[in-house]
C-alpha cells in the first residue's frame, strides 16, 4: 500500500514537472518565431520605397499538354 502512494505521488509530481517544463518550452518556442516574424515583416517594410510595385503571388501557370500525348479514339458502347 506504502509503494503505491508513493509510485502515485512520484506520477503528480512528475506530471506537474513536466508540465511546467512544457509550458516554457512552449511560450520560449513560440515568443521566438513570434519575433522572427516581426523581424521579417519590418525587414519588408523598411525596404519598399514609396511608389514602388510589389507582387507577393507568382501567377497560375497554364497546363499545357503535350502534342505527342496520344489521339483521341472514338469508341461505341456496347449494350
């Protein structure tokens, strides 16, 4: 009875532990490409010039399909 208490008392202290550790982890990750990302738009920002263009999408290119892909072949349906 002894060993149980204390295997369960060993798991909410190590659950607790671990989710503290976590949490930092967690907010340290994320205030850190939250920053990068700052960085990255002011970078933008900061080089544009008044009056100049600035396209942020590369336009849809066309499919195109090939001459030599085969011909078309009439077919009739068989009842």
């Amino acid at each position: 009875m002894k060993f149980l208490i204390i295997f369960i008392l060993i798991l909410v202290v190590l659950s607790w532990f671990f989710r503290m550790i976590m949490g930092y982890f967690a907010r340290n990750f994320f205030n850190i490409t939250g920053q990068a990302t700052r960085q990255k738009t002011q970078h933008k920002t900061k080089t544009r010039k008044q009056g100049d263009v600035h396209i942020d999408q590369q336009p849809a290119r066309d499919k195109k399909i090939k001459d030599d892909v085969g011909e078309y072949v009439d077919y009739e349906e068989i009842k």
